[in-house]
C-alpha cells in the first residue's frame, strides 16, 4: 500500500495547530509504514520529518479542485489529508480527509483578518449544509477529533462514509513535574480571539479577580489589543502576541491555570497540552470541553463572570489545586501522537482494503 500525506498545510518557520497536526501525524505514521509527503514548497521541509516528497499545487490555489491531476501521477493507493477542501474529484487513489470541527455553521462571523470578497464566500458557504455533504461524500472516509465532532456530523447527515474518532496528540514530557502549587497567580489562554472564543469574558472576569494576570498567547491586532486593554483593570493583561513554544511552555508551568470561554470547539489542543504538564484547565462547561477535559477540569458558565471567577477561586485551594495538577497529568496520557498514528493507519488500510475489493468486484 502506497501511502500519500498531504503536508501542504505545513507553516514556515513555525507551526500553527493544523501545521504541528500533521508534522506529528506524519512522523509517527512513518514509524509504523513507509509513506510519502505531498508539500506545495521545499521551505516547508524545514519543519517536516526526513521522508519521502513530492510536489503539489498550493491548497489555496485555483487549481485545488483538480489536485487529483496532479497527485494521480504518483500513483498512490490511498491519501491523507489533514484537512476536508482536498479536490476530489477525477482521482485513482482512495482519500481519506480530516473535519477537525463544524464551528462555522453555528458561529459564521468570518476572521477579521480575511478580504471582503472572502468574507462573502465564507458566510455562503456555511450557510447550507449542502456543500459541505456534497464534498465529504466524494471521498471515501473521515477522521474526526472528537465523540462530539461525529455525533454532530451523524446529527446532520454530513457523510454516507466511515467516519473514525482519532484523538489529537500532545507532547508527553518524560517526566511530568510534580507540581503542588501554582508559582504565579497568572492565568493562559492560547487561542485566536474570533467571537466565538469569548476571550471578553476572561477579560471582564479580572475585576473580580484583583491579583490575577491574563496572559494571551497568540498573535493580535493592535485594533484588538486596545479593545481588550480598554476592558480590563489596569496592568492585568499580558500579551504576548505570538509566544514562542518555550514561553508558551514557561507560562503553563508558572500559571495556576489555562483558561478558555470558548462557546464551541472542536478539539481544544491548549486544554490537553497544559494538562500534560500537570497544569489544571478551567473550562467552559461545554459538550467538547466535558469529552476532552475529562473529571480533571474544572467547569464554568460561559455566559458569567462570576462563574468563572469562582472557579478560578477554588483553585486557591492548595489541596485541590495539587490535586487537580495530579489528575490533570494523567488524563492527558490518552491524548498521544503513536496511537494517533496508529489509528490513521487502520483507517488508511481499510480504505485501500475497501477500494481494492470494489475494484475485484467489477464485471
């Protein structure tokens, strides 16, 4: 079985959640097969595994829906995409995508950061449920994230294909510390600040917080770090503004939480990586947060700051805060690149296994 992994997603530089998704998935994959990586520029290879590569057009280019003229020519048995836009159409391989969420049909407001024109697209196009059927029923199976990813997809009737739950991965320390106390009062959040997110919520929260530091860790506008500046008591707001993964990591074992108000995920990659370092997650209390933050989190109403303040509160507790950190570390073992790996190998097998025997069956 020829393997093909679309690695097309993979940053410059650095890795962003879907560029770091498939630099582990790929790596570990290869340990348990051989597997070739399709990248749409040799610069990517800087962040890659040393594997096997091809070329291929850029995701976001024009010539997307008609990949597969491209990619026939390798003559692969099955390919692996990390995301659900890969054209499939006119192929002769078995193709195997990835919905990571479906966020965007409950929460439609576009990224401020995209044009007018695509805007527009983007608000048609989560609109219906049509188009999102249409090209997932074109491929010929699907990995979700998460139990609540699949039971929304079933919900809609998104897919007549098999659809897999395969856990995310996080780094697993050798040794996770064993922590009994917060060293800082600070709070991280890592996490874009698009409506949804909710990032206002943790902001107006710190009144009620005074000693507390909100740490943001992702990239912002200026626009929209004077807002939130605007919103929260005086010095009680750090930005980052793109943390690099050492200062991300500083901040988590320094914090006495990661926080996220979010009103929907479909995964919450932050969550598990700050309780694998044995840092406790308060969470809004959400059907993906309850999956993937399990009975070590601690649970807030994402429509109150005084919810929120008081489960930061409880967190003053040092027994319950050693035991949260405790609990934390070991939940976080089940979220883990090899068995990811492993599991999209199953998946991909099937996949050829099933094409290859309709094939047979042909007169």
């Amino acid at each position: 079985m020829k393997i093909l992994f679309d690695s097309r997603y993979t940053r410059l530089g650095r890795h962003d959640g879907i560029s770091r998704y498939g630099a582990r998935l790929v790596e570990e994959l290869a340990k348990l097969h051989p597997v070739t990586m399709l990248i749409q520029d040799e610069r990517q290879l800087e962040m890659l595994p040393d594997l096997p590569w091809v070329m291929g057009p850029s995701y976001t280019s024009p010539r997307e829906p008609f990949v597969a003229l491209t990619v026939n020519k390798y003559e692969p048995d099955v390919v692996f995409t990390p995301m659900q836009t890969m054209g499939p159409g006119l192929r002769k391989y078995g193709l195997v995508t990835t919905i990571h969420d479906l966020i965007y049909y409950t929460h439609r407001t576009p990224p401020r950061d995209l044009n007018p024109a695509l805007r527009l697209v983007w608000r048609g196009y989560h609109l219906w449920w049509g188009f999102q059927r249409t090209l997932l029923n074109r491929a010929d199976a699907h990995l979700v994230d998460s139990q609540t990813t699949a039971g929304l997809m079933a919900a809609h009737k998104l897919t007549k294909n098999p659809v897999r739950v395969v856990l995310l991965g996080t780094e697993q320390p050798e040794t996770v510390p064993h922590r009994t106390s917060p060293v800082t009062r600070n709070l991280v959040y890592m996490g874009s600040f698009m409506a949804y997110k909710n990032v206002d919520l943790l902001v107006n929260s710190l009144k009620f917080l005074p000693g507390y530091r909100l740490q943001l860790m992702s990239r912002i506008s200026d626009e929209e770090r004077a807002r939130l500046t605007a919103l929260a008591p005086a010095d009680s707001v750090e930005f980052f503004n793109g943390a690099s993964d050492e200062e991300y990591e500083r901040a988590m074992l320094e914090a006495t939480a990661l926080v996220t108000a979010s009103r929907d995920e479909g995964f919450g990659l932050p969550v598990v990586e700050a309780q694998a370092l044995g840092t406790p997650v308060l969470l809004s209390d959400i059907p993906i947060f309850r999956e993937i933050g399990g009975p070590a989190a601690g649970y807030f109403d994402p429509s109150s700051t005084e919810s929120f303040a008081a489960a930061v509160r409880e967190l003053e507790d040092p027994a319950q805060w050693a035991r949260r950190s405790a609990e934390s570390a070991e939940w976080a073992k089940r979220f883990n690149w090899p068995d990811a790996a492993r599991a999209l190998l199953e998946v991909l097998t099937e996949t050829h296994e099933r094409r290859t025997l309709r094939k047979r069956a042909r007169p």
